[in-house]
C-alpha cells in the first residue's frame, strides 16, 4: 500500500515539472480580468436561457396559432356548408311563400266571385232557366193555334220537338201549300217573329229586361231534320234524287226553313248572332241521333221528328257575361265575335 502510494506521488511530481516547464507568463490573465469574463460569461447564460424561453414561448403561440388556424379553416368550412344550406332552404321558403301568395289571390279571387252576385254559374242558370220558360211558352202558344199537333219541350237540350209524321208523309220532304207542315212552319215562324228580338242583335233586335231577365243570347236556332232507320227505296231515291236518309233529313229542315221563312216571314233572317249570322239554321241528321233505339213501329215513329235546338251564347268569365248585356242592350247590328262558344 505505501509503494503504491509513493508511486502515484512520483507520478504527480512528474506531472507537475512538466506543466512547470510549460507554463508561460504572457499566458496568464489578471484576477479582475477573469471576474469580468465570469460575469459576461454567467450574463450571456442566462440571456441564451432567456432567448431559449422567449423561443420556446414563441413556438409554442406559433403551434397555438397553427391549431387556431385549422380549428378556423374548419369552421370556415362548416360556415360555408351551413351557408349554403340556408341558402336552399331560404331558396325553398321563397317558392313556398310564392305559391301561398299565389294560392291566396286565387282563394281571394275566389271569395270575391262568391260575394259577387252575378257569377259565371249564376248568370248560365238564369240564362238556362230563361230559356227552358221561352221554350215553354212557345210550345204553348203552337198548341194553343194548332190543336192536335204534338209538341213537345226538352229543356235539358233546349228543343221544341215536333213528330215527323204530324208533317211529312212517308218520303215526303216539301211543305205544300194548306198542309199541317206549312200552318206548323208558320205558327214557328210567327212566334219567332215576335220573340226574337228581346234575344238577339240586328236592325229588328228591341232588348227589355222583361222579356229577358237572364239576358239570354240566342247563338243559333237550328232546325233539325230527323229519320227512322228505314233506307230509301231505290223508287224514291230515283224520283227524288236522294241519296239516303241523311238527304232526306236535310230537305225537310231545309224546306221547313224555307217555309218559315223565305215564303213567310222573310224578316227572321235579319235576327242576328253575335257574329253578325242570322240566328236561323237548319241541319239534317237523318238516323244516326235515335231518340229510341229500338226496332219497332213505334220506336221508329218516335225518331222521325223535327226539332227546333235552341242554343244560347255561353260566356266563359265574368267580363263575357259584361259583353252579353251591352250586346243585347245597344242592339247593334253587325258586331265581331268576342264571346268564345261552348253548345250546349
């Protein structure tokens, strides 16, 4: 144990002399000197901790910032998504505040009409009603000046009806002087005469509301021609040149006009519509309008007819309904067509 001591002794001697020998004085530096250098040294440590703190405190607003950033970013994103979806639905609102507006002037529209005592159904059932009484009371005054001849009224339609076989023999279509066609023709002729002005426009047109308090507009009266179903014989269709029942139907409205008018009452054709056409008509439809379809006698009797289709003007608003009056009131004789037609 002393050698060991003694030799680790001679090895710092060694050491020492080597340092001494080493040593110079130009390498020295004073005491105060190396109190100064403690100090910069010890102030520079704590500026570069102080630096180290203010940069750690720097990255850490930075990794606040950066998260703010994103937590923004999304927001951003779910504020343009939930923009968007108010948008639409804002979009949606505005259509269904649209059709309410629109549903509300309707309903409005509505009520008005209702509170509005001349509507469109009401002026067409007064219109109706007036016109199944001047059916009524035309059949009437034909019965009351031709006993015995059958006349009836269908005012559902809108007809005066006559049996065919009261006018016309079997293939027979002229209305001859003295016969029970020609004294019908012109008892309807007659009637019409003193009727039809209080219903149409035209020179001979005197509209009063006592005669027509429905302010009813005659369109057309249209003689109509009706058959059995019995084909021509090939005699008559020879000697009368007709081609089939049709022809036939159609003569005997045309001779029936005729009759009421051109031979009679010639003035009846000056009773216009409102498209300036005399309101007169007639038409031919042979079998093809069976009121009974059946085969017998009797149905057949019952389907040789001729009627008189009285069709009235039918307005379409309210403001049609405005035109109608001052039609029939101002009584002028040539007018343009403005009311749309529906038959009835």
């Amino acid at each position: 144990m002393t050698d060991l001591t003694v030799s680790f002794l001679f090895i710092i001697l060694v050491l020492l002399a080597f340092f001494a020998t080493q040593f110079r004085p130009e390498d020295t530096v004073s005491q105060n000197e190396y109190d100064m250098l403690a100090i910069d040294l010890s102030e520079a440590r704590n500026e570069v901790r102080r630096l180290g703190k203010m940069l750690a405190d720097k990255d850490r607003e930075i990794a606040a910032l950066r998260n703010s950033e994103a937590g923004l970013q999304g927001e951003l994103v779910t504020g343009r998504e939930r923009a968007a979806s108010l948008a639409a639905d804002a979009d949606l609102l505005k259509q269904a505040v649209s059709d309410l507006e629109l549903r509300s002037g309707r309903l409005l529209a509505r009520i008005e009409e209702l509170k509005t005592p001349d509507t469109l159904a009401d002026y067409l059932e007064k219109a109706s009603s007036t016109r199944t009484v001047l059916l009524e009371n035309l059949a009437e005054r034909i019965r009351r000046r031709l006993p015995g001849v059958r006349v009836t009224v269908v005012a559902a339609d809108g007809i005066i009806r006559f049996r065919g076989d009261d006018l016309f023999e079997s293939g027979q279509w002229r209305v001859r002087p003295g016969s029970t066609a020609e004294r019908v023709s012109r008892a309807v002729g007659d009637v019409l005469a003193d009727t039809l002005p209080c219903y149409t426009v035209g020179s001979r047109a005197a509209f009063e509301e006592g005669c027509n308090g429905g302010y009813a507009a005659i369109e057309t009266i249209q003689i109509e021609g009706h058959t059995d179903d019995v084909p021509l014989s090939r005699t008559l269709r020879d000697r009368e040149r007709m081609l089939d029942n049709r022809d036939l139907s159609a003569r005997r409205g045309a001779e029936t006009l005729r009759a009421a008018t051109d031979r009679y009452r010639p003035e009846l054709m000056t009773f216009l519509n409102f498209h300036g056409q005399p309101v007169l008509s007639f038409a031919g439809y042979g079998a093809m309008r069976p009121i009974d379809r059946g085969d017998s006698a009797e149905a057949r009797a019952v389907n040789r007819r001729i009627d008189l289709r009285f069709i009235l003007q039918t307005p379409q608003n309210l403001g049609e309904i405005e035109e109608i009056r001052d039609r029939l009131a101002q009584k002028r004789p040539s007018l343009l067509p403005i009311v749309k037609e529906r038959v009835r």
